[in-house]
C-alpha cells in the first residue's frame, strides 16, 4: 500500500494498493505495442503534443502545485514555480527537438555517410520525490521528445502527484501508453528491468539506489542514466562581493527546504572574509520564516518524512559532539509535521558527518580556507560531484578553477539550477549520463552510423 501523507501535519492523505502483476504486464503490453507508432509518428508530431502538455500544465498549475506542496511539503510559491518550469520545458523541447534529433552529415571515405538518432523503445523512470513534478518531467520530456515511451516509477510517498502527471499526458491528447505512472515499490524494479521489452532506465536518487539500479541493468544489459546525490560545494573566495555570496547562499542551501541534490551544502569561505560571510549567511538564515507551506508567507515548510528528520537530527548532533558549532538553529522543531530549524554549522571538519554526508535538508556547513588551493581540495573532497559555485571578482581566474573543479555542473557567482538549455548530471558517486539539452535528448537513442558506397 502507498501512503500520501502530509509532512506539514503528519497527517494521512490517501492509500493507493500497489500495481499487481497482472497490472504491471498490461502496462508494459501497452507501452510496447504503441512505441512503433510513436516513434514514426514524428518529431513534429511529438512536437506539437509536448505543446499541449505545456498547456494542460498551466491550464491547472494551482492543483497540480498544491499536490505538490501537501505530498511533499515544498513551499508553495515553490510548487507553482516548479510546474511553471515543467510546462516552460515541455515547450523548449517541442521548439528545438527536430533540430537537436537531426541527421549529422560526417565525412569520411563513403559517397554519403551520416550519423542518426533512433529511439530505444521502452524506458523506466525511477524518479524521486523532493521535485515530484520537475523530476519526472526533466527526465520525460527529452525522452519521449526523441521517440521513446516512458513507464514511472515514482517515489512511494508522492502517489498523487504521480498520478496526476499521467494524467498531464492524457489531457494533452499524448496516445494512450506513451506515458504511464506505475504505483510500485522499489522491488519491483528489478523484475521491470529484466523483462526483455524495457530497453533502458533513468534514475534521480540516491547513490544507494542508484548502485542497486545500475547492478540490476547492468546484468540485463540495459542502458541508465544516473543522478544521484551531491555535497555541493560553495566556495567564497577572498575577492567575492560577499554580501551577494551570502544572500545566494541562503536561498542556495534552503530553496525546496533544503532537499535538493544541487542544493549548495559545504560553504568554502577563504579566511579573509570568513567573519563576514558568517555574519551575512547567520542573519540570513536565522530570517527564514519557517512554517505552513501553504502559507505565501513562509519561506521553508517540513521535511518530507519523519525518518528524514531523524536522519538530518543525526548529523547536526554528530557533528556539534564532535566540536562543531550551531551558529543558528540546529533542532527538529517540536508539534505537528516534520520541521527541523534553517541551520549553520561553523568550524565543521572531515570528520563529520556534515562535511563527508549529504544532509538533505536545511543544514549549512561552513569550513574555513586559507586560500584558493586550500579551498580547491576541500571542495573536491568528496564522494559525489553533481553542482558547485565559486564565487569571485575575477571571472577569469573563476574558470581555471572551473577547470579543475570535479563536478558536472560549475556555477560562477550565481546559484546552481537545472535548465533545459544545458546539460544537467554529475561525476563520482553522483552518477553519470546528462539530462536535459542536445546531450540529454540523445542518452536513450541508437546513435547509429549509415555509411553510402562505393568507397571514394
């Protein structure tokens, strides 16, 4: 049975049985019988429907964001921003698919030799819930942009919001099959993906269960895509408009209430300016009204389960007995729902737990540097590599640090975020493949070779 249950009260929403078996093959019947027609259907085709769902998305926004908010507990303001971002990128890639999918003509010793791109028929979602629109979307669109259909699998406490978007494509005229929501646990991905008709898999989540979904494609040879978790770090150097930093840093670290795999988690702030930055980034964060997401009002709302709470209460305390300092913050808050205080941690070391984990959820990390070396090792010492920032005057001195940053993703005094425009995945322990972009679109395609004779 899956759960819906409202993080802001603790309070249950809504059951949903789990898919049977008997469920699961009718989905997978469905999605393989219909992938031939919408691949020859065409980009323009797919192209005009992507529209639609760009229509349907904000023809009902406010629903479709209130899902969000009461599953999950994203702020609200958030939410409809999150679906606004959806339906933005449904439309991007309705606008430039044809152009990114095109033939590229290469030469070479044939009379006519081209690359093309098919699709790869059937491809599994395994999608989180802290973005329960966005995430789904991000990885959807490209993919069933390039012909391919989409079964998902969504994270077990977002049941409605799942639903709902199934119910996106529906609306939007998208042929029956093309996309699917199964409501399934994560045991039943290991039987998806050894069935011979599912032909690849894109998961955003944890390293953890991005191991166990990479072990079990790997055995039936099937192609992923990984995004999994990051300690993004964000790194303040000594020449930085510091109260910019500082004020980036807030919404960096809070947005989505802390619970975001590029969220800026570990704040490299060079010595010079550390007391300032400190001073800046505390006022900030101790600012933060914190409360019912559904109130406009509030800026950061619960964790989206109790364990969650648990977890994060673990580290902060961990890490405070250790010698850390809580310079705000730093507690679960008591009452109904699952809050935890908007926290900064100062004199954080690599022995703990909030340095060497990823804390999903409103925790800082500030670590002190002496320089730009010093602050260069501290960032990249870290098991994941998906987002980081640096932050300086000197935009060029910035991009050779860039270059040397192990990171997918390097932003120059702004803060990191996905968009359609730009390859999004990371390194490490978080993950591999891109989403979104020219890269993303072709990740679940035949990338194949026609080569014309005679030979010249």
């Amino acid at each position: 049975m899956l759960r819906s249950i409202d993080p802001a009260t603790g309070r249950e929403l809504a059951t949903f049985p789990e898919a049977d078996e008997s469920a699961i093959e009718t989905a997978l019947t469905k999605a393989w019988d219909v992938r031939h027609g919408w691949r020859d259907g065409g980009v323009a085709m797919r192209a005009s429907l992507m529209r639609s769902v760009a229509g349907v998305l904000r023809a009902d926004k406010s629903r479709y964001a209130a899902l969000a908010t009461v599953e999950m507990g994203k702020p609200i303001v958030e939410a409809e921003a999150e679906v606004e971002k959806c339906a933005w990128t449904a439309n991007w890639f309705a606008e430039n698919a044809e152009r990114l999918l095109a033939d590229e003509a290469v030469e070479s010793t044939a009379t006519e030799s081209y690359v093309r791109f098919q699709p790869l028929g059937v491809i599994l979602a395994v999608m989180p819930w802290n973005f329960p629109f966005w995430q789904a979307f991000r990885a959807g669109l490209p993919a069933l942009s390039a012909g391919n259909v989409m079964l998902l699998k969504h994270s077990s406490n977002v049941p409605q919001s799942a639903l709902a978007i199934e119910e996106v494509f529906r609306e939007a005229g998208v042929p029956e099959g093309v996309f699917q929501t199964l409501l399934i646990g994560s045991a039943a991905v290991e039987r998806l993906l050894a069935d011979h008709r599912v032909a690849g898999v894109t998961l955003t989540g944890s390293d953890k269960a991005g191991s166990l979904v990479a072990e079990a494609a790997g055995k039936a040879l099937k192609k992923t895509v990984l995004e999994l978790g990051g300690s993004d770090p964000f790194i303040v150097l000594a020449d930085a408009d510091v109260g910019a930093a500082a004020t980036v840093a807030c919404r960096a670290r809070n947005q989505n209430n802390g619970q975001s795999c590029i969220a800026a988690k570990r704040f490299i702030v060079e010595e010079k300016v550390a007391d300032e930055f400190e001073q800046r980034f505390v006022s900030a964060v101790a600012a933060l009204k914190v409360g019912n997401p559904m109130d406009r009002a509030n800026q950061v709302g619960p964790l989206a389960r109790a364990d969650l709470v648990e977890d994060l209460e673990r580290q902060v305390d961990e890490s405070v007995r250790m010698g850390a300092r809580p310079l705000t913050g730093g507690k679960r808050i008591p009452g109904d729902g699952y809050y935890f205080e908007p926290t900064v941690l100062a004199g954080v070391r690599p022995e703990m737990p909030a340095y060497h984990e990823e804390t999903f959820g409103p925790v800082a990390a500030v670590i002190r540097v002496k320089d730009e070396e010093d602050a260069l090792r501290v960032a990249n010492d870290t098991e994941y590599g998906l987002g980081s920032n640096i932050w300086t005057a000197d935009v060029e001195r910035a991009k050779r640090l860039a270059e040397r940053v192990e990171a997918g993703l390097v932003f120059i005094n702004g803060m990191v975020a996905s968009d359609a425009r730009l390859p999004f995945g990371g390194v490490k322990r978080s993950g591999y493949g891109r989403e979104l972009s020219a890269y993303g679109i072709k990740e679940f395609t035949n990338i194949q070779t026609v080569w014309v004779g005679p030979a010249r």
